[in-house]
C-alpha cells in the first residue's frame, strides 16, 4: 500500500467506480492522497455515495459524479463538475467497461454497439475531456511532473482472442492503439498515458468464471501464478502508472495478469 505522499495535492477521476476495480482504484487513489471523483451510473448512486462514504471515514476526500461515459454531453459535464469541484484534474482512470457476451452468430447490432461504445468511445470521450483540462491547466511541477496522467483499463484480451466476445475483445483490441496514439500525440506536453491490462480479476463482470469450485479450477489452469487476481492487484499497478515513480513510462501496456498472457497451455505443449 502507498502512503499519502505518492498523489498529495493531486486530483483524479476514476470511471466505472461504483464496484470492481474502479472501486478499488478509488479507494487507492485517496489513500494515496489524491482527491478522487467516483463516476457512476444513476442506478449505482447508493454504491457510490457508499464508496464516497468510506473514503472520507477514512481522513481522504471524495466525491460522487454521475455519467454514461458513452454521452458527449454527460462527460462534458461530469468534467465541468469535477473541475468546479477540485480545481482541475491531473489523473484520469479510464476503467469503465461492460462485457455482453454472445457465440459470434447469435450477437446482435445492439451488443456489439454498446461494448464498442461504453468500452471504447466511452474511454475516447474521458480521455479527450482529460486532455483539453491538463492543457488548459499547465504545468504544476510542484504537483506532480507530468502535465497529467491517463490509464485506460484494458486486459488480457488486447492480446488474447476470445471466442464469444467478439465485441469485448474488439473493444479492447482498439484500445490499445488509442491508447499509444494518445500517448505519441501528447508525449512532448508531458501527458503520460499507458494501459494496464488485467488478467482474470475477482469482480462482478466475471462471476461465473470463479464463482463455482469446477469454474474456478478451470480459470486457475489459465493463470500460472496460481491464484484469481484481487482488485487491489491492479489498484496497486494504478497508484504505481500515475505518480512520478513511473515519470518515464508512457505508452505501454502494463499486464498484470499473473502470467495469463504467457500461454501456459505451451508448458508441456507445442
Ligand atoms: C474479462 C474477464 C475475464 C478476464 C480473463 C477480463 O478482461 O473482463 O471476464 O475473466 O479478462 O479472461
């Protein structure tokens, strides 16, 4: 865990926070001292007044903003608040993400849109808002080095083909060269942007991959590490990607994945 120093004096947005790993990355943001804005959904309001809740019992300061990432207009206005409430912003977390999975035959037009627009326009709108705020801001070297910090919640399937996820891994696919032609377009205003790519993590979107004994063997032959990955795992590789411990990164994708991505079936095979 990282103490207050790490991100004292800085502000940061997390997307998709109400649950998963967007709570937990909020929940480790302010205790490294950053001022956090916790975006939800309105019907995860009671989650995130919650959250907010157990930030500010614990001496860090947050707030709830309500915003489909995927709406122009609710992003634009989720940023004015988070600036109106805090000054400005120097952290965004792109992590709001959903999964509606079908055989590749059976997707509908409607499944694939909402993937490919939660997932991916929903991080292109944050990331653009983010941009235009670290620039309209300018350089606060006593802050933080950089002009501002992006990580776009990625995964394993950036890399891994997924049968019966097409619009998922898609999603995440296109993602990784958004996050890279960010991470060029801005690298001499020293905006860092990077992606980290979870493997299998215990949360909601994936409940029925560990919830059962015989499900959860069958993950675990995927993940040579030998365990499920905790929110805090990648909370942690966050807190780590936005603080001037990583000044020099950007435009990677950091896997943190128990070694998912290094094909364990090729152990004794191939
Ligand atoms: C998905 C999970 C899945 C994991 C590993 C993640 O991106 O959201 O459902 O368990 O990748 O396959």
């Amino acid at each position: 865990m990282w103490d207050r120093d790490l991100l004292s004096g800085q502000v940061a947005l997390v997307t998709g926070a109400s649950s998963g790993i967007g709570r937990a990355c909020a929940e480790a943001l302010a205790r490294a001292g950053a001022r956090v804005a916790v975006n939800h959904l309105p019907a995860e309001t009671a989650e995130a007044r919650s959250l907010v809740g157990s930030i500010r019992d614990a001496g860090g300061e947050a707030i709830p903003v309500v915003a489909d990432v995927s709406t122009e207009d609710q992003v634009r206005s989720m940023f004015a608040e988070v600036v109106g409430a805090f000054g400005t912003l120097h952290i965004l977390v792109n992590n709001a993400g959903i999964q509606s999975d079908a055989a590749f035959t059976d997707m509908t037009l409607d499944q694939w849109r909402k993937v490919i627009e939660i997932n991916l326009t929903g991080q292109f709108l944050c990331a653009r808002e983010a941009v235009r705020e670290f620039l309209r801001r300018g350089p606060q070297p006593e802050v933080s080095k950089a002009l501002g910090k992006i990580v776009c919640m990625s995964s394993v399937h950036q890399t891994i083909p997924w049968a019966g996820h097409a619009n998922y891994a898609a999603s995440k696919g296109g993602l990784a060269l958004l996050m890279q032609t960010i991470a060029q377009e801005f690298a001499s205003h020293r905006i860092r942007v990077n992606a980290i790519a979870p493997g299998a993590i215990r949360t909601p979107i994936n409940r029925d991959a560990w919830s059962s004994e015989e499900a959860a063997e069958e993950l675990l032959a995927l993940i040579p590490y030998g365990r499920i990955g905790e929110p805090g795992d990648i909370a942690d590789a966050v807190c780590w990607l936005v603080s001037d411990l990583s000044d020099y990164v950007t435009g990677t994708t950091l896997y943190v994945d128990g070694g998912m991505t290094l094909y364990p079936g090729f152990r004794e095979n191939g």
